[in-house]
C-alpha cells in the first residue's frame, strides 16, 4: 500500500518578476511504513513540496498540475475544508525549530490537549495521553511537565515535545521538516533514534526532510534527491548512496564532508549556483554546474530507471 | 519571563507581591479602591439625595453639615461628587471594555485577514484617527444629542484604532511564527488558531495600556459633560458639577473643587496603577515612557 504518491506535481508562484516554477514534475511515492528522505540543498523546493501536501501554499502559489493522492484521496484537487480535516489526525508535522513551534504563553499539557480537540474524550483521559505519549519521547517526570511552559524545557526536549504532539493523533504520515537541523549532534543521534523507534512502534510512514545526508543514510529505507524543484534522483536509500546515477548526487556525495577520507584543506564544493527559476534553462535544470555535461543536456533528460524503484532524471543514467 | 512561571496561580500572586511593593503602586492602588468604595456606597455613604434642591441652603462653604459646602441649587456637593463618581467610573469601565473587544476583533481580522481588508480597516482607523476628540464629540452629539451613550460612543471611537493597531501588528508576527504554522498543519481552523494560539499573546500588554487610558476616558466623560454634551443635568457628574460651579467661581471655589479634586484623584491613581502594572509585568520597560 502506498500513503503517498505525487505524480507530476508542478507548482507554481507568481512573483512581480513572472511566474517561479518551484517545483516541475515531481513525481515519488511513500509507501507505507516507511520512512523516505528527501535532501537537497536550500532552496530546492522541499519546504514548497511540504506546504502543497498540507495545502498551506502561500497565497500566491498554485499547483499547476500533477495529483498528490494520500490514502486514495487527492490532496492537489481537494477543498480547504476537506485538508484541515485530514491535518492532524492523518497527516502531521514536525517543524526545523523548537524554540518557535511551541506556543510560548500556553502550558505543555494545554497545548497537548488543544491538539485532541476533536475527540470527546474527557479531560483527565486527555491529559493521561499527553503524558502516555510525553513518556514515549523520553521526557522525564511526564505527568508534571504538562504544567510546565515552553521556555523551561530544552531545545532538545522541545522538539521531542513537538515529536509527541505531531504522533499523538497517530496519523499515517508524519512530515518531518529538518527537525534535527536545530539541534547538536549528539541530540540529532538521539532524536534520530526517537523518530526510528517511534514509527516503528505507531506504523506510520514518515517523509523526512534534510540536507544532512548522514542522517538520511542513518534513517531512511528511500532517499528522493532534489534540486532546484526537480526530483533528479529517487531510489531505496542503499541503491542511490551506493550507485549514484545522477552527477548532482554523485557531487553531493562527494561533498559530504563525513565521507572524506583525507585531509584537506578545502572541503569540495558545487562550483556555480541553483538557477533562476523565473527564468528556467532550456534541458537539464543541472546542465550549467555539471562536470559531465554533454550536447544532448540541451533537451530536458528523461527518467530513466535503473533498477526498478531507482530513477534518474539524465541521460547518462543507464538501465542494467 | 520569571522562575515561578510554572504556576500560574504563584505567578501571579508573585506579580501582586511586587506591585504592592512599589510605593506609586500602593498609592495609586488606594486612589483606586477609594474611588470604587465611594462610587459603589454612594447611597449609603451620602446623607442627602444628590438632586435635592434646597434653595435656603445654596452656595454653603464646606462644613459638618456638608462636607463639601452646597452648589447653586443647594445641593449637596458630598453626594453629588459620590454619585458622579458612579457615572464616571461606570463609563470609564464599561467604555474602556468595550472598546477592547471591539479593538482585539478588528485587529485579529486585519492583522490574519486577507491584505485588502487590512488596508480598508487601516484606512477606517487612520480617518477615525484624524479627527480631534472634540469635534468628533461635537459632531455625535448633533446627531443623536447629548447623553451617556453619547460619552461612551465617543471614547469607543477614540480608543479603538490604537488598540486595534497594536492587535494587528502583534498578529502579523504572530501569523509567521512557528507555532501558528505548526497548529495550521495539525488542522486548527482559522478562529481557532486566533482563539488558543494569537489571542493569549497579544491582549496582555493591551491590557496594560487600557489601565493606562482609563484616565483618559474619565477626562473625556468630565469634558463633555462640562460642555453640556454628556449626562443631561441634574445627573450628577463630575464634569457637571465644574460646569456648575464655574460662573460663581470668584465666590464660591468650593463647587469647582468638588468637581475637580476627584477627577484628579482618580486621574492620578489609575495612572499610578496602570505605569506600575507596566513595570511589574515588563520590568524590561522601568523607567521608559
């Protein structure tokens, strides 16, 4: 069974500049119980293909055309109302930054029982959920912090606080939106673990959102590659990172520095810079910073599936 | 934020405790309660009937029989200044509370409602705004007459935009923040969101800033009925009783004085209230404005 599909997904913005096409043809799925990666660098689209799923776009953003199907409805054609509905008990999220994501003048325990507004469970039934699902996350002595207030908790405790509230309606699909970027290492390894465990135990899938390719190798079974607002690369995670069949992801690769095995006094780069999206390159939107362009990049590449499961979006990329 | 804060009911008993440890605090707290006890035992606390005309007895100078001697019509001064202590706190109250909620509603609509409305209410505001307090007065009062409804319509008039200003602004960043998102991609609806997620943010510095203005509005209800364009005579009143005692002011100061000293004093303790309130609830502000 599949919780998510997108298929040719495009979404547009109209900006004072012409229309910015944030994300063209995007197509991957999230089969259940699983959890999928997406990385790429700032400004790829990840945090638009997020808000399109929960149909938070900003005002002046539409989806073109494409279909976002999550538990056989489409999200891309279904009203305001309908989404809200699903927001929450379905489909949840879990945002970069702890600090912000919880509301500063409202107690935990409040703030969690806010989040059950739409079961008729009473009060102390509320509560003893807040704390079964605050245990869950490792928060210790649960029962009392539901009386304490944001500020009094750690950065690393915060987003667990968030984890907790975002699984509390265990939905189908938690959307994890960088939420280790915030925190330390040893934290990430932590929470990294948490969010493992916690789906496992829930069955939910997860779309995890990063550009820390260690923490996507780490946790995710599938890895969906982005750049500038095109999916280059998807596959199961061991098949992308071990046979990297776009240059963009080999480059990236390449560039992680935990995979240097000398030392240099310069860690690699990407020489050049994501293009401007009102006006898009004709053919391959990696075209202009790719050390292995050739003439026919000229045209827009097709995808091209490796192995079933594993597409590229480049000529190069061959069918074994 | 303070270490308390966990509790609620510590915090705010903490809060309490600090404000009556500041001696304008105290003070203005006094002038405050004062004021309240003699507008609520108005009748029990004055000997005559405020409207009693007694001509024998005009123009008295203050004594046992009348604490603050007798007006023209031989009223008693005392039990006028208490029963126009009522009107005047009751309107300050009542005014000031209503234009509170209507501010919070319009500024929660124009700081999260689409951009259009915001430059419409923006503009609404701006040419309320505009007006000086007292033609605004004066035109109402053309139009419907004088009278209490008059006074409140007025101060709700005056008050509103800048409170509504403040709400919108501090929406508008609410609107960005990370837990609004957040509640949006749990589902809140839109009410809801400004109902548990904007509203506890923003009405505590308004609150403060309406015990501020408190003074105001009872300056604005002892003007314009002053003027004649509020409580219609005889209903006692602050601003009535100066009117009164105004043209016989060379002989007579007793009348203008009991009208005045207790605008003054209530003037002065809410202000003393409201700039502590500031300081015990954003210690960040002592010794600004």
């Amino acid at each position: 069974m599949t919780v998510l599909a997108i298929e040719n997904l495009n979404v547009v913005f109209a900006t004072e500049g012409g229309d910015l096409h944030a994300l063209r043809d995007v197509s991957f799925k999230v089969p259940e119980q699983r959890i999928v990666g997406i990385v790429g660098e700032s400004g790829c689209g990840k945090s638009t293909l997020i808000n399109a799923i929960l149909g938070l776009l900003a005002e002046n953003g539409r989806i073109a055309s494409g279909s976002i199907s999550f538990e056989g409805e489409d999200l891309a054609h279904l009203d305001d109302k309908a989404i809200q509905d699903l927001r929450g008990p379905r489909l949840s999220t879990v945002f970069q930054d702890p600090m912000g994501a919880l509301n500063p003048v409202i107690s935990v325990g409040r703030q969690m029982r806010n989040i059950q507004y739409r079961s008729d469970l009473a009060r102390a039934e509320k509560d003893a959920r807040s704390i079964d699902m605050l245990r869950q996350v490792r928060i210790p002595d649960a029962a009392q912090a539901l009386k304490r207030y944001p500020h009094e908790f750690s950065g690393g405790m915060k987003q667990r606080i968030a984890i907790a509230m975002a699984l509390m309606m265990e939905p189908a699909l938690l959307i994890a939106d960088e939420p280790t970027t915030a925190l330390d290492a040893t934290l990430e390894v932590t929470t990294i673990e948490l969010l493992k465990d916690l789906q496992a135990e829930i069955g939910c899938s997860v779309l995890f959102i990063s550009h820390h390719l260690g923490v996507i190798a780490e946790l995710c079974d599938d890895v969906v590659v982005m750049y500038a607002g095109e999916v280059v690369e998807r596959g199961s995670t061991r098949q992308v990172f071990g046979n990297p069949s776009h240059p963009y992801t080999a480059r990236l690769l390449d560039c992680d520095p935990a995979r240097q095995s000398e030392r240099t006094r310069q860690l690699p780069t990407i020489p050049g810079e994501l293009p401007d999206l009102r006006r898009r390159p004709e053919g391959c939107i990696f075209a202009a910073r790719c050390d292995r362009r050739m003439d026919v990049c000229a045209a827009i590449p097709p995808d091209i599936e490796v192995v079933p499961g594993h597409v590229a979006r480049c000529f190069l990329a061959e069918s074994q | 934020m303070y270490a308390a804060a966990s509790d609620p009911k510590r915090a705010r008993l903490a809060a309490v405790q600090r404000l009556l440890r500041e001696p304008l605090g105290v003070f203005g707290v006094t002038l405050v309660v004062l004021m309240l006890f003699g507008a609520i035992f108005a009748d029990w606390l004055s000997i005559y009937e405020p409207n009693k005309i007694s001509p024998r007895d005009r123009f008295q100078g203050p004594s046992w029989d009348h604490l603050l001697g007798t007006d023209q019509l031989g009223r008693d001064l005392f039990s006028r200044v208490l029963h126009g202590g009522r009107i005047a706190l009751s309107v300050a109250l009542f005014s000031t509370l209503a234009s509170l909620v209507i501010g919070i509603v319009l500024g929660l609509i124009a700081g999260y409602g689409p951009r259009w409305l915001d430059n419409l209410m923006l503009l609404f505001f701006d040419s309320i705004k505009s007006f000086p307090t007292v033609m605004l007065a004066l035109a109402l009062v053309t139009l419907f007459g004088p009278s209490l409804t008059a006074v409140v319509i007025v101060v709700v008039l005056v008050n509103v935009p800048g409170y509504a200003r403040i709400i919108r602004t501090q929406t508008l960043a609410l609107k960005e923040s990370e837990f609004v998102t957040a509640a949006l991609s749990m589902g809140a609806s839109t009410p809801r969101i400004l109902r548990v997620h904007v509203m506890p943010n923003v009405v505590g510095p308004l609150l403060i800033l309406a015990s501020m203005d408190i003074p105001v509005v009872i300056a604005i209800e002892a003007g314009m009925s002053f003027l004649g364009l509020g409580v219609r005579p005889p209903t006692p009143s602050w601003g009535a009783i100066l009117n009164d005692g105004f043209t016989a002011i060379r002989d007579t100061p007793w009348i203008v004085l009991a009208g005045g000293l207790p605008i003054i004093i209530t003037t002065l303790g809410f202000t003393f209230l409201g700039e502590t309130l500031r300081d015990v609830f954003d210690p960040r502000l002592k010794g600004r404005g």
